[in-house]
C-alpha cells in the first residue's frame, strides 16, 4: 500500500509550507499542472520537494478551469479534451524533465476525475489522452466495484491502472465520494484515521449508510487542506510502514 496527495495547488506561503511538511510521508505526488493550479513556479518547487524525498511523480490534470478549481464539469468533445490533457501533463514533464525527474503516472483532478468514473464516455478520453502520450503513462483512478471493468477497458488501450481509496472522504452507497459541499463529506482527523485502517488492513470503507463497500486499492490518498492533515498523513503513514 502507498501513500499519495494532490500536491502543489497553491502559490501562496502557506500551502507552500503544507506541501513541505506533507512531502516527507508521502509514496507519490500528483502534481498541478495548470488546469485548475499550478503553474512553472510552483511545478519547480513541489518536483524539487519530491525529488529530494524521493517521492514518485504524478501529473494531476483537469478541466481548463482555474476560477472553479477544477470542481466544475465541463462537456468537452474527445479533439479538445484530448489536447487539453496532453498539454498539461506535458508542462509538467517539461519542468520535471529539466531538474531530472520522471512522471511515472496521471491522477486527474476534481470534476475531471469524478466525470471519469461515472461516464464511459469520459473515461473513454481520457485512456486515449494517455495512450497516445508520446511516453507510457499509468492511470490512477478511484478502487471501486467496477475496478475489473475498468482495467479490461483500459487494457484495450494498452494503459496500466493503479488503484487509490481515500482516507479523508465520505462514501457514498454507490461508491463514489460525497460532493465536497455535503455536509460530512471531508472526514475529520479521526474519522479519517480509522478510515484508512480499514482500507489497510480489511480491505473496505463503510458508505454514509453504514453499507460495507470493498475497495482493491493500492494506494491511499490523502488531502492537505483536510482538517489535521500533518498529523493524519502522519499516522497513516506508520499504519501502512516505511516510506
């Protein structure tokens, strides 16, 4: 099991601060790369962040919607999304590229993320934004009861999956995560905790309804703007081990 978070969505001291403090617990890093945050600044400052941890690199693009954080969907046809997608990973690569780093992988952010998992469509476009990437690139995408689907449709593009549960989420029956301006839907330090503890070590989370909802994930993630969040990463940290 590792440990991952969105990293480098903010240019101001404070989230700068965050990131630093954060870096050190983390497997992975999904890096803003200008669709909703991020730009050549702060790409700098967090790929310098997670080559000095030696933390893996990931792209986190999105919807071209910076005002909305990413948050809102957007009914982008296939010849815009496409672009859209490569044109962000590839300022990320760009940068990482010039300090000697690698993306390994991409974890689309927000809206983009959440339309991915309910619409094929969506899902659809984005498998053929990273399989016509001029380098591979893994896809990492929420475990939920259709992971198997999933990676027999990504397959035919030839991407590989990697799996995430979240620790500092509300679940939802059907398995997908609460919307943001639910009330409960970012779990408290505590709830957070005793989330991902099941997630390591039984395998499944408990939805709003009190449903059991097993989740095959291989990676935990975890938000930096959740309440805690230091000492949260850091407890889940020693639950899943070494870094």
């Amino acid at each position: 099991m590792k440990l991952n978070a969105d990293i480098g969505e903010q240019s101001d001291l404070n989230q700068l601060n965050t990131d630093l403090d954060v870096m050190p617990y983390l497997d992975q890093a999904n890096i803003a790369c200008g669709g909703h945050a991020g730009d050549g600044i702060t790409m700098a400052r967090t790929v310098k962040l997670a080559l000095q941890y030696q933390v893996q690199i990931g792209a986190h693009p999105s919807y071209p919607d910076i005002t909305g954080f990413g948050r809102r969907s957007m009914r982008m046809p296939k010849d815009e999304l496409v672009p859209t997608i490569h044109a962000q990973i590839g300022a990320l690569i760009g940068v990482a590229n010039s300090m000697g780093a690698v993306v390994e992988y991409v974890k689309p952010h927000g809206a983009l993320y959440n339309d991915m998992i309910k619409y094929p469509s969506v899902f659809d476009h984005v498998l053929q934004a990273i399989a016509s990437f001029y380098q591979p690139l893994t896809l990492m995408m929420q475990a939920t009861a259709k992971s198997e689907e999933h990676i027999a449709f990504a397959k035919a593009y030839n991407v590989s999956l990697f799996f995430e549960a979240f620790a500092d989420r509300l679940y939802l029956e059907n398995g997908q995560l609460a919307p943001r301006e639910q009330d409960g839907a970012v779990l408290s330090k505590k709830q957070a905790i005793e989330q991902a503890k099941l997630i390591i070590n039984e395998g499944y989370v408990i939805s709003n309804s009190g449903t059991k909802l097993n989740l095959q994930a291989d990676s935990i993630c975890v938000h930096g703007d959740s309440p805690g969040a230091l000492e949260m990463t850091n407890q889940i940290r020693l639950l899943i081990g070494s870094h």
